[in-house]
C-alpha cells in the first residue's frame, strides 16, 4: 500500500465508523476522527479532560506506519473485535507532507506546537494550531515516530515526568525509553508530547523502526495503542495508579533506560558529513570517529550508542542536528520530582 492508499483507506474507514450507532464519531478537524461510546459514563479519574487517550500519526510525513496503525485500529473496531472503551482522537499530522512523500513541507510540525499567533506562518505551524485544541483536551497522549536510518529496536523518547515514564513503562514493558530532563527539547515551537504535558496531560512518543509501513512496525504500535486502551481503562476506572505488572511476561527482561550525552548540531547553512553505515542504537566507544562537523573530525565523547544520525539535512540551510549519542542510564539517575 503506499501513503495515497493508506490516506484514501483512512478517509473511507471515517465515514464507515460514522454509520455505527453505538458511538458519537466526529472529524471537528480535516484529518482527525474523533470516538465517543453513546453510553459513556465519564469518570472523575478524567477530570477536565475531554479524550482519555489521543493516538497521533504522521507527524512526520514519511514515518508512515502510524497511519497503518490508525487504519489497523479501525477495521478492527469496525469488524468489532477492538471496543473503543472511552472517548479517543485519532489524529494524523502532516499531510501535506505525507503527500509528498516527505518528512516535512515547511517547517517541522513537531517544532510547531505553542507558538504565539503572531508567529504562526508555515503549514504546519497553522496545522499545529489546529490540532492544539485536540492536544489540550487529552489526558494521555501517544505519537507515533520512525526514524530515518535503520534502528536496532524500538524506543519511546520523551520529556521525563513520572507520569510519562509509567505510562510508557505500562504500555510496553519491554521496549526501551530514551528519555531527557532540564533543557527543553526545542526552543522554537514545542514537540507533541511536551504540549501535552504542558496542558496537564500525559504525553509520550514512540520511534517504532525505520520509516516505512512495515507490518511488524503497524502490530507493535497496535499492541502498544491497545493495551494504552486497557491501562488507561484501569485507570480510569479503579481509580488506581497505571499497573507495570500486567504486561509482565515470565522472565522478560524490561526494556532499559538511556539519555543523551552528546547532542551535535550544525548552524544554518553548516556542513557535517557522517561516517557512512552509522543506524540507531549501533553501539560506539569513547573516541570512535563519527564524520567531520564544519570540517573538523567528530567524535563521540563517550562509550554509548548512536541516535538520529543524518546524512542530509531536513532542512536545508536551516540550523540542525547530526547526530547524537545516548548513555545508558538507571532508574535512581532520574529526576526525583518533576
Ligand atoms: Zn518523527
């Protein structure tokens, strides 16, 4: 299938999820579905929030799985065999992007999130604003990311809450976190997640693979927006804080900690040229030689593993980043109050 398909596919599976008499389906924006069960009685564990759970695609254009993921969803809520169990969104971000085949259009959408009218000019800072109204009324949040080179396995990335990390922690026990405190992610526009939480949500995001609608991509998102579905229920309904246990399986090994310890970034109109073959999660010793930065040699500054190597530029003539590099972490190195 490619990203025509998909879009098409999502746009049919909308008006059929419209005839179901048992839910309130609504698109209040092109490109978001909104879900309500008519018999939904609205626990207080919800508060002010308006959508116990929102699942965001495509906010890159090319990382197509997460729209597999959505398509996924609702032919098996459709066919019956997933129930919605409470009021979601479903929201796909760039299309204009996604159209063209590309990550982004204008600017990054993922950069696009809080800014002032005044400041808002591109596409996806005006797509950005239009989905804020969704963002703001979610309690817990998931977007779905995939990188550009391959990666070793998935990861969540995200701002660190404690609320974030156990809602990713219970969602998918296994997969690794990758995760950052202190200095915020971006100082132009904000990123999903961090909108979210800044909106007293819970918002986390997931680096399924390299881009592409890989199927072993779209049933690893599905298995994680699903049991999102019985965490959240578990939640909202026994009053109770989100369970690490239920996903335990025998003997498996959690999914391990990282944060960043090198972050490298180029100016506008920069010049860096990496190593050839380097992929996501390729581990890299103290001193390896990574490529030239402006033309001097770079190295990694510590033992640890590669993440979001680029060999080209998202944004040609505009600042960005190379590369960087992640060092495990555990537990007790988190922030002990957010
Ligand atoms: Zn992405």
């Amino acid at each position: 299938m490619s990203i025509q398909n998909e879009l098409g596919e999502y746009l049919f599976l909308c008006e059929e999820m419209q005839k179901l008499q048992n839910f309130i389906v609504e698109s209040p924006e092109p490109y978001c579905l909104t879900i309500s069960p008519k018999k939904y009685m609205r626990p207080a564990g919800l508060g002010n929030k308006r959508f116990a759970f929102a699942l965001m695609a495509l906010t890159h254009g090319d990382e197509t799985a997460g729209i597999g993921i959505v398509n996924a969803l609702l032919r098996l809520a459709l066919a019956g065999i997933v129930q919605i169990p409470f009021p979601i969104a479903l929201i796909l971000g760039n299309i204009e992007a996604a159209e063209r085949g590309k990550r982004l259009w204008q600017s990054d959408l993922n950069r696009s999130f809080g800014l002032e009218a005044k400041d808002v000019a591109t596409y996806e800072e005006k797509r950005a604003r239009q989905l804020s109204g969704i963002l703001k009324e979610t309690l817990f949040f998931l977007d779905i990311h995939q990188t550009i080179e391959p990666s070793a396995c998935p990861f969540f990335i995200f701002p660190y809450y404690k609320e974030s990390y156990a809602f990713a922690r219970a969602i998918g026990y296994r997969h690794h976190i990758v995760t950052h405190w202190g200095k915020p992610f971006s100082v132009s526009g904000k990123c999903t997640d961090q909108f979210v939480i800044d909106h007293g949500g819970v918002g986390i995001s997931i680096e399924l693979g390299q881009r592409g609608l890989h199927p072993e991509q779209i049933g690893d998102g599905l298995g994680l927006t699903l049991n999102s579905f019985g965490e959240i229920s578990h939640f909202l309904n026994k009053g109770e804080h989100l369970s690490f246990s239920k996903n335990r399986v025998g003997e498996t090994e959690e999914g391990k900690l990282f944060t960043f310890s090198q972050i490298e970034k180029f100016e506008a109109d920069g010049k860096f040229s990496l190593r050839p073959g380097l992929t996501n999660f390729q581990p890299v010793r103290e001193g390896d030689n990574l490529g030239t930065l402006d033309e001097k040699p770079l190295r990694a500054n510590s033992d640890g593993f590669i993440l979001f190597p680029k060999y080209t530029s998202p944004m040609p003539g505009k600042a960005g980043e190379a590369i960087r590099i992640l060092k495990p972490i555990s537990a007790v190195d988190l922030p002990k109050a957010d």
